[in-house]
C-alpha cells in the first residue's frame, strides 16, 4: 500500500505524459486497496500517507488524465466511445466471464484490448 501511495504521490514530479495511462492504473489499485474495513488503530497509517491530500490529488489528476485524452477526440469519437463501453457492459454483465476474456484475446486492436 506504501509502495503505490509513494508512486502516486512522486508521479507530478515525472511530468511525462506518455505515463498517464499507468498513473490511472496505480490508482485504480490504489483505491481498491482503501477500500477495506478499516480500524481505529489504522488512523495513524491515514495521517502518514496525508489520505485526504492524496484522495483530493488523484481526483485532480484523473480529471487531468481524461481531459487530455478526450480533449484530442470530436463529439462522434465520443459517442462512439460511449456506445462502445455501452456494449461491452452489456456483454460483461452477462456473467459470462470466460467468453468475455476469449472476446479480449480475439481483439486485433491493441487499444481496444487495453480498454476492455
């Protein structure tokens, strides 16, 4: 948990663009990892890591990482995107999970694979 905390928090200091997609990533774990039951005894492990400056710093930097990334995109690249993850909700909602991953590794696009 230290370990990702600290990636977030050095991650401004990069400033390289191209690692964005991966700082999605690392938090995406990040909050998957603060999202347990916590104890009393946990509060100082909230103070060391200053969790409401890095929860207010990811949501900052999220909102950053998909500007830039529909910033370059027109309002039919947009649509488009939304009726693509309309669809793939639809089928992952299924239950179907193994179908699913089969679908993922017959994917030509490696962004698209990558999305899924």
């Amino acid at each position: 948990l230290l370990m990702l905390v600290e990636a977030v928090q050095s991650f401004s200091s990069l400033n390289e663009e191209a690692l964005l997609p991966a700082l999605s990533c690392v938090q995406t774990c990040l909050l998957h990892l603060l999202d347990i039951n916590w104890e009393v005894q946990d509060l100082p492990l909230f103070l060391n890591i200053k969790l409401p400056e890095l929860l207010l710093s990811m949501s900052q930097e999220n909102i950053s990482i998909h500007d830039v990334a529909i910033s370059q995109w027109t309002e039919e690249d947009e649509i488009a995107d939304y009726k693509k993850n309309q669809e793939w909700m639809d089928e992952c909602m299924d239950g179907m999970f193994e179908k699913w991953y089969d679908k993922i590794d017959e994917d030509e696009c490696v962004d698209d694979r990558r999305k899924m």
